[in-house]
C-alpha cells in the first residue's frame, strides 16, 4: 500500500459541525458565567465564597511592609493563570495598520452617538430593535455640604464732639430781708425764716438779735449781758409775699452753663459709649466777661465716644447659582439679636469625569464565519450590593474598639475661617487644593487643616456643622467648620445613612465626639437600605478582577483550542 504523507483534509460539514460544536460551546461557556454572577450576587455575603479569603489573609502582611508587594507579585508572574493569559494576548494578538483602527473606532463612536439607529430590525423577530442604558457603574454623583454667609459686618470708630462754658453776666436788683429761725418776730422784730423757704434766696450772713436783758455801769453806759437770738440776713431775687425788705441792692448775675449740644446725638446712640471727657481750655481761669471778672476752673471740653457700626453682607451668590446645589439648612452662628447665618447647600462635587454610556441592545449580534447568531443579555446590578454589604461587615471587623465595645469611631477634625474673608481654609471636597502648603500655612492654614481638607477631598469625613469660635459686637468674625473623619470612605458612609435610621442625629458642633456605634446600635443597621453607589465602583472592580482573569484564560484557550480543532 502505498501512503502519502501531507497535510490533513478537513471536510466542509467537518468543518461545519466543528464550529457548530465551537459556537454551542461558547453559548454554554457565557451561560456558565452569567449564572455565576447571578449566583454571587444574589446569595448571602459569605466570607468562604471570596477567593483567598480566611480569618488572617496572607496579605495582611502587606500593611507593615507594603513594599514587598511588588517582589512578591513579580515572583507568582511566571505561574499565575491571569498574568499568563494577559501575556500570551498581548504576545499573540493580531496587529492591525493604524489606519484600520482609526476607522474601526470612527465607527464605533458614531453608533455609540445614536445606538438604536443601528439596532433597528436585528431581533430574531425583525421587529424594531431597542437598546437599554446599563446601571452606572460609579453610581450616583458625590456630593457634599458646601456652606456660605450671610447677615451683617461690624466695625468700630471713634467720634468726638465738644462742650463749651457759656457764661452770661447781667445786672439785677437783690432784695435784703432778715429773719430768725425761732421764730422771735415779737422780739426782734424780724420774719420767720420759713417764709423764705424755696425762694431762691442766698444766705449773706447774721447780725445780734434785740437784747433780752440790760445792765447800767457805774458810768451810766448800759450793757447786754443777755444778747438775743442772732438774726440771718437774706439776699432775695425777688420780692417776698409776706416779708418786710430791710434793703435793696444791684448785683450782677453770673450765669455760667455748658453747652452739650454737639454731643447730643452721640449720647442718645445705643451704639456709642462714652470713653472719657477733658478739659482743652483752663488758661486762664479768670476772664472778663462784660466788664465784670469771671472765674471759672475750665471753660472748655472735649468728650469721646466708640461707636459701633453695622452693615449687610453676603457672600452666597455663587452657591444660589450653582447648577445642582440645594438649599438645606440656616443655622444662627451667634446669640440673639441674631447677626450672622451659616446657609448650608447641598451640592454635587464638580468637574467629576462621566463613564461613557452603556447600553444592553435586544438583537446584538455575533457573527464568525458568516454565520450570525442573536445574543440576548441581561443587566445584573445585585452583585455590587452584595460585594459592599460583605466589605462592610469585613470593615466592622476590622474597626471593632474592644475598650469601647463601639464601631465605626471616627476622629474630630476642625478647620477655619474669617466670615466674609478671602482665605478659606475649610472649603471642602468640592474645591481643589491650592498647590503650595507651605504658601497656605503662611497665610495662616494650619498644617492640620489642610490633612483635613486632604481627607475630606478623598471621602473620608462627614460634616457635622459650624460654630463661632470668635465674634465681635454680636457678629461672628470667625467659624469653625467641624468634621468627623473615618478609616475609610464606607466606615462614613455607614456612619451618615446609619444615624439617620437609629436615630442618632450628631450632636452640636462644639461639643460632638464622634463616637462609634454600640454593637446593639450596628445589630439595629439595615444595610439593604442604604445607598452605597458611591463606592460600588471601587468595590465592584476590586471583587471581580480575579474572576475576570480567571474568565479571560478560559477565553483564550478555548479560542485556541477551536483554532486548533479546524486548523486544515
């Protein structure tokens, strides 16, 4: 017999049943998968079910020498199942001519743009196709509390005025009266003195009353040796209803008077208080004024007042404005009369890159060889639910406090800044750091309000609220912005949506600890109910990637297995 030796022939329904095979296989293989996520993202968190993972992982090691991280991967490289699939892809994938590509991916972008367009009459019915956006995979917007000011500015000034001595000098009649204050008209033939009560009469001096009783000497002069009551002489402005006038004289009336009219206004100012008054004009202290000498210790002062002054502010124009914030709460920053609000926003954190647009198309296609074959797929958004309620629980693991018996403690962290003023140390996560601590601390940021903004920028702390820490005539002039920061961004999370169901509302802002939960508190949590988006993208790709390398070797070799089955 003779035997030839060359290539194999392949018949084509060979050929056929091969690929038949191949693509029956490849349905069975994406079943497989899709059951598997469907299992794990519907089945109670078990720590048994996640790849490597026991009560002491190995990596734990890595926390006190990170470093080794990198030997230790570059060691397991020539093994790894999913190190070697990545290299045997990159080493064999095909290689296409730049211009190809720019046009494949010109074409993509343009049934990207208008999907349905394109899908319109591929289901297996030939009805109208139709594409379903995808869950997000970031989740919703990250968000925070951005706060501004509104109410008044104070200020102080000092003002002055002036107080001149008036003093006038006109002649007037005076009217001499004498009077006794016993009572002894029938004696010596003068008034009572309570006649004179509330005339405005001065007291000039007093003369001998009648003697009671005389004595002849020798020399025939006669003596007093019983002297009467003395009399008091009276000098009156006026004529006396009832009194006998013993005198009249012309006096000039000396009337000296300070004038305050200037300083009127600033007395009757709640808002000014008296500091001190002087004299500004003593030299010399005996004048004349219109003709007749005039005495005076001062002729002049000057009085000075500190005046408060009020005037309206704000500075929230920018946040009323702001496309997404909401208007959440006024808080009083100081006592009453209220002068200073706080007006919190709730506001999404800007310029944050958008994931492109997924869609789930009824009638996407597969086609190899010529023959095309409908593929229906199913969005699955439980499975990063599931991944985050076990990390949850790992995290409270890992934050139990044994001597508080608590969970989830976080630390207090404050910041400050000037009501109304430019430099703002605490703006928060929704604004970027300025480059240049040092330029910052100068300024005067602290070096801890900066870690602070730093923490917060990556998600870690909660706001708690704002107090005065410095206020100046009933306005504030200073605010400390309080946070609570945590070990991570789902110790805050579970911390924020977990008071909120408890009730556990933080305390005012000077006084709040940031303590943890108790274990009855976290026992009480209801974790299906919180909203975790904002960290399922973190969660979800970190879960999946042994999977997913797992998947891609599998690919690989059975597309090279199917190559090899239909080589001719």
């Amino acid at each position: 017999m003779l035997m030839l030796a060359g290539p194999q022939l392949v018949s084509p329904a060979a050929a056929q049943t091969s690929t038949a095979a191949a693509k029956a296989e490849g349905t069975a293989f994406g079943r497989e998968k899709a059951a598997a996520a469907q299992s794990a993202a519907s089945t109670d968190p078990d720590a048994g079910r996640v790849p490597n993972f026991d009560g002491n992982p190995l990596q734990s090691d890595y926390f006190d020498d990170p470093d080794s991280m990198a030997g230790a991967a570059a060691g397991q490289t020539s093994s790894h199942d999913g190190y070697r699939a990545m290299r045997s892809s990159i080493d064999n994938r095909v290689r296409f001519a730049p211009v190809d590509l720019d046009a494949t991916i010109a074409r993509s972008k343009t049934i990207s743009e208008d999907p349905l367009t394109y899908t319109s009459g591929m289901t297996v019915s030939g009805t109208q196709g139709r594409c379903v956006p995808l869950p997000s995979a970031n989740g919703t917007s990250t968000r925070y509390f951005a706060t501004c000011n509104t109410g008044f500015t104070a200020a102080e000034e000092q003002r002055g005025c002036n107080i001149p001595l008036n003093v006038s000098v006109t002649p007037a009649t005076r009217y001499t009266y004498w009077c006794s204050a016993f009572g002894t008209h029938l004696f010596n033939r003068v008034d009572d003195c309570a006649l004179f009560d509330n005339q405005q009469c001065d007291y000039v001096g007093e003369r001998p009353g009648t003697c009671l009783e005389w004595e002849t000497r020798p020399n025939n002069q006669r003596y007093c040796i019983e002297p009467g009551e003395p009399v008091t002489i009276l000098s009156c402005p006026s004529q006396v209803a009832g009194g006998t006038v013993r005198a009249t004289t012309t006096q000039n009336s000396i009337v000296a008077a300070r004038d305050e009219s200037q300083c009127a206004p600033l007395a009757a100012d709640p808002d000014c208080t008296q500091d001190s008054e002087t004299c500004t004009d003593s030299d010399p202290v005996t004048r004349i004024i219109n003709g007749v000498a005039v005495t005076q210790p001062c002729w002049a002062w000057a009085r000075s007042y500190t005046c408060r002054s009020f005037a309206e502010a704000e500075d929230c124009q920018s946040l009323s404005q702001t496309p997404g914030c909401n208007l959440v709460r006024e808080d009083c920053l100081t006592d009453e009369p209220c002068r200073t609000w706080e007006r919190v926003y709730d506001c999404p954190v800007p310029d944050q890159p958008q994931s492109p647009s997924q869609f789930i198309c009824d009638g996407d296609v597969y086609c190899i060889d010529g023959s095309c074959e409908t593929i229906e797929r199913e969005a699955n958004d439980e499975f990063k639910d599931a991944v985050v309620a076990l990390n949850a629980l790992d995290q409270a693991r890992r934050e139990f406090d044994p001597a508080s018996l608590t969970l989830f403690r976080g630390t207090r962290n404050t910041c400050s800044s000037k009501v109304f003023g430019v430099l703002n140390c605490c703006k928060g996560k929704g604004f970027p750091l300025i480059p240049g601590i040092s330029l910052l601390v100068s300024l005067g940021c602290s070096a801890q309000e900066l870690l602070l903004h730093e923490r917060d920028a990556q998600g870690l702390c909660a706001y708690v609220g704002t107090y005065c820490s410095d206020s100046f005539l009933g306005v504030c002039l200073t605010k400390k912005k309080v946070y609570c920061c945590f070990e991570s961004k789902l110790s805050r999370i579970l911390q924020e949506q977990g008071r909120k169901q408890l009730p556990k509302p933080w305390g005012k802002p000077k006084t709040e600890s940031c303590a943890g939960f108790t274990i009855d508190e976290f026992a009480r949590l209801d974790l299906s109910a919180m909203d975790f988006s904002e960290v399922y993208a973190e969660f979800t790709a970190a879960a999946r990637l042994p999977d997913e390398l797992e998947a891609a070797s599998q690919i690989q070799q059975k597309i090279e297995d199917y190559y090899a089955n239909a080589q001719i």
